[in-house]
C-alpha cells in the first residue's frame, strides 16, 4: 500500500496494490496497520455506497461536530473526479482543494473531517464508496455550492445533473466552517 501525500495538509491518496491474472483480480483495500503507520486513524463506522449515470455531480457535502466525518473513497466500477475543500479555518490549506480522477478500484482517497467532498462521475453505472468514520446526521449536515466562484473549482467544461438539495447549497463564504 502506498500512501501519497496531496497539496491539502491531511489529504492522502493510498494506492493499494493489485494482484490479478485471467480469472480477475484480488486488493486489499482497507489496511488499518498500513493507515496507522501513515499518521491516519480511521476508525470505520458505516460504509456507503451510490450508483451514478454519468456526468452526475455530488457534492460538496460536510458534517458538523460532533458528527464531522472523516471519509475513505473510492470507485468499485465507473470513474469520476473527487475534489476536497479544506473548511478548516485554523488549516493552512484553508479554502484550497484537491482533484483526483478516481477510476480503478486500486485509487483510493482518504478526506479527513473538516472538508467538504463531492464528485463529478466521468462514466455511465459508476460505483462510488464511502467508508467513514462516523454515523450520518441529518440534523449535521451541511454542504456548499459546487460551483461557488470563491472556491474556483474547475470541473471542467461540464454539464452536471446536479440534484436540488445540492443547487440550495452555502456559498463558501456564508457556510458554517470547523475552526
């Protein structure tokens, strides 16, 4: 397992080795030894997961404490492009995010607690998990607008199918933020 290191402080990109041949292929995704090693204490609570069409953008999603989440992603099948939005304040990566293309099931990207994360799906019946370390509450909830010209996300030249709760979004600048 290889952990890569993002312009975002806390951000990582792990890299798990695979192993196939003719009859498919075995990985092992989730190594809690490996993480540890690395400086990242994961303790998975719920694993999530959602099918998209393509060009379908989710995002940008949070959790207030106490019920921040730390996230571990990936894609089973399909591809898509993940960003994370630092909305630490004390961060000295705050307001900045990182984009990585998420397309084999060997590419995974750990998005510690106090960041906003969405994704743009690249590809028709893309699979997306989450493993996180804290339950989902609704009452915690919080997201920010994928497009907000403050955060300067480039998605690309995309046409997104973008869900109504997400288009109701904060503007960055008007979000509730972790100190």
């Amino acid at each position: 397992m290889e952990i890569i290191e993002t312009p975002l402080k806390d951000c990582f990109i792990i890299k798990s080795k695979k192993f196939g041949d003719d009859r498919g292929f075995f990985l092992e995704a989730l190594n809690q030894k490996h993480l540890k090693n690395a400086g990242i204490d994961l303790n998975v609570q719920q694993i999530n997961f959602a099918k998209s069409g393509k060009n379908v953008l989710r995002g940008l999603h949070y959790q207030l404490e106490p019920m921040a989440q730390a996230k571990y992603v990936g894609v089973i099948s399909g591809a898509a492009v993940d960003v994370a939005v630092d909305i630490r304040e004390s961060s000295p990566t705050f307001g900045q995010y990182f984009m990585a293309e998420l397309s084999s099931p060997d590419t995974l990207f750990y998005v510690p607690r106090g960041f906003a994360h969405g994704y743009y799906t690249l590809e028709e019946n893309t699979i997306f998990y989450y493993a996180v370390d804290n339950f989902y509450s609704p009452e915690h909830e919080r997201g920010i607008l994928y497009n907000d010209p403050d955060l300067g996300i480039n998605w690309g030249d995309i046409e997104p199918l973008v869900s109504e709760k997400d288009l109701k979004q904060s503007k960055f600048k008007s979000a509730e933020l972790f100190r």
